[in-house]
C-alpha cells in the first residue's frame, strides 16, 4: 500500500530579516553614543574657543622685565613705575638709571631689552646697532622734558638770551666776570644735550664744571651767586612735591629772551606752559627704544602704559607734557538754570 506523504510548510522566521534588525537596532545605538559623544566634544571645543577668547582679551602678562633708563629722568619714572607694578603684578620689573654708554653696552647683551633715553636716537646709532649686532630698533617718544636753568634768587637773568648762553660756553671766553657753568655729572646726558644744542663737540670754556648729582648742583647754585646751574626739568618739576617747593625757595628758574611765533621778544624758561608750545629751546624728548619685533611683549606693554591715559597723566601730574593728551571729559548740567532774586 502506497502511502501518500504529505508536504507540511514550516514556518521558519527569516534569519535574513532578523539580521537586519539587529543591524538596525546597532546602528541606532552606536549612531546615539556618536551623537552624545559629539555634542559633548562639541561643547568643550566651544568652551575651549570661549575661554580662549576670554584669554586673548584680557592677557595676562607674566615675567620679568628690565629697563635702563637716562639717570636724570630717574624722579619722573620712578612715579611711573610704581603705578605700572601695581597695576601689572604678575610683571617683574626691575630698572636701572645709568648713563648712555652703560645702557647702550646693557641692550648689545640683552642685559636690558628696553631703554628710556631723553633724547632720539642718532642715524649713527641706529646704523651702527643694525651693523654691528644686527640689532634693528623701534623708537617711541612718550613726553617731553627741558634741561632747565637754575640760580641764585637775586641772580639777574634780564639779559640772557641764547645767543649769550652760547658766548658763556666758548672756549675763548674764559673771562673771571663770566658766570660759572655747572653740570651734575660729566657723563650725564644733559651735558652732551647742551653742548649739541649751542653748537660744541669738544673744547668748552674752563668756566664749565661738573659735580656729581643734582642736589649738589642745586646746593652749589643756591650759595653761589654768579652760577648757571643746567639740571633736569622733571626734578623739579612736579610742584605739588614737598621737596620740590623746599628746593624752589632756595633757587630760581632762570628764564631767556626769546622770539615768539609773531616776531615779538618774549620771555621763556624752563615750564609746562613754554614746553607744550614749543617756544624753550632745552626741550627734549622722553623716548623708548626697544627691538623691532612683533611679539606682543612686556617690553610694549610698558612702552604702551607710559604713552597711553594713565601714564600720560602722570607725566602732567608732575608737569612734563605727554606725547599724546589724554581726553577729559566735561559734565555740563543741562537742568534750568534758578536765578535768585
């Protein structure tokens, strides 16, 4: 007997089918580790980028900084220093007043990475730190000073011109009657600014002198009567010092006959007014130099303090003229004016 066998379909579920769910279900769960995992890369490179601009807006400048500065404009810095270290006192700064030849020596061998000079520097110079030590320099100018001239109280300036200043430093008037012309110190830049400015390279008159500091000029000068005293003008500048008031009863700023911008004879001496217009001829330069770079350095950030508003209101404060003036702001009241009957 023949048996019929019967064909049952099982149902079997599709492995393929299956595959693909799963795959499905890995996907999404890899895609979402992805994507919180990207959000918070995302948001720390965010805050990176933040902070980093946070940085890069206010920097705060670390390190140490050393700066030679002319001896004569040492009353003047020394206020500016003070505010520049409390205000900056992640900055080490250390200075130095020496004369020219040892702050020259100081920035060849990098043992001073900014100068303070009273004065610009010559092409010679320039050309000579370029060839020798390939040294290429940025100059900025801060504020003007003046080599003031100092006497007695009672000695009489009414005729003292420049062009008898200069006839007092020839070297062939040597005449007794002749006032003495005294200095603070030989190798001083006020001396070689002087003797540039009245036309002498070399021999001057044995009328001319040198001390040693400026309160032995200013000494020297307050007893003697017949004496020229040649010292800084910021030394005796700030008038709301107390020393400074003390020193200006013992001696006088002597003042010279000059002509003004209309022709007319005037008298001008050693002050802010005469310095801000121009009419003194001792006025010089307060200038910084320091290494052509582009690196945004404590050298700058000095250079930038002294010349910008805080600095530039102390150099007023002690009654030297800052490059640039700062703003003042004045509050006018627009309410109606009352009048009292």
């Amino acid at each position: 007997m023949n048996k019929r066998i019967t064909k049952y379909k099982i149902q079997v579920p599709s492995l393929r089918k299956a595959y693909v769910q799963d795959d499905k279900l890995v996907l999404s769960v890899v895609y979402c580790l992805f994507s919180v995992v990207f959000s918070l890369s995302s948001c720390t490179q965010k805050k990176s980028a933040e902070e980093a601009k946070q940085d890069s807006r206010f920097k705060i400048y670390k390190g140490v900084l050393n700066v030679d500065a002319d001896m004569g404009l040492e009353p003047i810095l020394k206020q500016q220093e003070d505010v520049f270290d409390f205000l900056n006192d992640s900055v080490q700064s250390n200075f130095a007043y020496k004369n020219e030849k040892e702050m020259f020596q100081d920035f060849k061998n990098n043992k001073a990475t900014l100068l303070i000079l009273s004065r610009e520097l010559e092409k010679t110079e320039v050309n000579d730190l370029r060839n020798l030590d390939t040294i290429y320099v940025r100059q900025l100018p801060v504020a003007y000073d003046a080599v003031a001239l100092i006497g007695s109280n009672d000695f009489d300036d009414k005729s003292l011109d420049f062009a008898l200043l200069q006839k007092y430093f020839d070297p062939k008037n040597s005449y007794a009657s002749y006032p003495k012309l005294v200095f603070e110190n030989q190798h001083s830049s006020t001396v070689r600014f002087v003797l540039n400015k009245l036309g002498y390279k070399e021999k001057v008159s044995p009328n001319v002198y040198a001390l040693q500091t400026v309160n032995e000029v200013i000494d020297y000068v307050s007893d003697h009567k017949n004496v020229i005293g040649f010292i800084p003008f910021n030394t005796i500048s700030d008038t709301d010092d107390g020393k400074v008031k003390e020193t200006l009863k013992r001696i006088k700023i002597l003042s010279l006959r000059a002509k003004n911008r209309e022709g007319d004879t005037v008298r001008v001496s050693a002050n802010q007014s005469d310095i801000a217009d121009g009419g003194y001829p001792l006025i010089r330069t307060l200038n910084t130099v320091t290494r052509n770079t582009y690196d945004d350095n404590l050298e700058l950030l000095l250079v930038s303090f002294l010349s910008k508003a805080k600095g530039a209101k102390i150099f007023l404060k002690a009654g030297l003229i800052p490059v640039t003036i700062p703003e003042r702001e004045v509050i006018v009241n627009e309410s109606e004016v009352s009048s009292s009957k």
